[in-house]
C-alpha cells in the first residue's frame, strides 16, 4: 500500500528469511515506497510454517517471500511441507535467495512458486523487488479462504 494509492489491497508479508541484514534490506525499501503491508518475520521453514498454522499470526490474505538456505527448515523443505498441507497449499509463495543452482530453480518451480529472485541480482537493494511485488497483489486475487 502506498499512501497516495487509492487501490490499496492489505495483503501480509511473511518473510522467512535468517538473514537479519537482507531482512533490514526488505523492510528499508517499504518503507522507502511508502508500502504499509505488515510484515511478519520467521528465521527459518519451521517458525514459518508455525506462523502460517496460527490463524492470529499471518492474516490472510498473505504472500510469502522465502529463502532457500536456512537453519533448521530450509526453504524447499518449507515448500514441500506447504504443499502437503491441505490448509497452506495454496499459497503464493516466492522465492528471494543467493542459490543460482539450477537444481534448486527447478525444485522450487516444481513446488509452484510464483517467481524465483536471485538476491544478487537485485540490483537497488530490494526495491526493483518491492516494486514488482506491490505491484503483483494489486492485480491478483490471493486466496483468502482457510
């Protein structure tokens, strides 16, 4: 949400990511463009998925921003678990990492993510990312049923 635009749509952010500086990077360009979504934080795939399962904590609708490598849980661990569940399988997930393997690409495709973002390939921090995203909510319908 940008305070001037009208079409504002409130979609939460959960952002699973154990990267605090890439974390700092995400929210810096929000609130550089002005986008009021809520962010919700989880460091690794388990604290995620505990997130998305409480009904308080990540309000639908939501779209998850998640890296592939992280303690724990790793992101495709995480993917795989999502599409399991019969209650997460349809989110909107996509995929903000440092892996340029092709073996994870296809991996992560395979589980249906929305899009697949090299962090080094960024360019003006996370803000060319930020924008497509802001972008991306305003015109699609995300699921909203439980």
């Amino acid at each position: 949400m940008t305070t001037e635009d009208r079409s504002y749509k409130e979609v939460t952010i959960l952002l699973v990511d154990d990267d605090d500086v890439d974390v700092m990077g995400v929210e810096r360009a929000f609130k550089k463009l002005k986008i009021l979504n809520p962010i919700v934080r989880a460091h690794d795939g388990i604290e995620g998925l505990a997130l998305l399962r409480d009904p308080i904590a990540v309000k639908r609708p939501y779209l998850i921003l998640l890296d592939l490598n992280m303690p724990r849980m790793n992101g495709l661990e995480m993917l795989a678990e999502l599409r399991k569940d019969q209650v997460l399988s349809s989110a909107v997930v996509f995929v903000l990492t440092t892996s340029k393997a092709d073996e994870d690409i296809v991996e992560a495709y395979q589980q249906h993510v929305a899009g697949y973002i090299i962090k080094s390939q960024v360019g003006d921090g996370f803000l060319r990312v930020v924008e497509m995203l802001d972008r991306y909510w305003r015109v699609v319908e995300l699921p909203i049923e439980r």
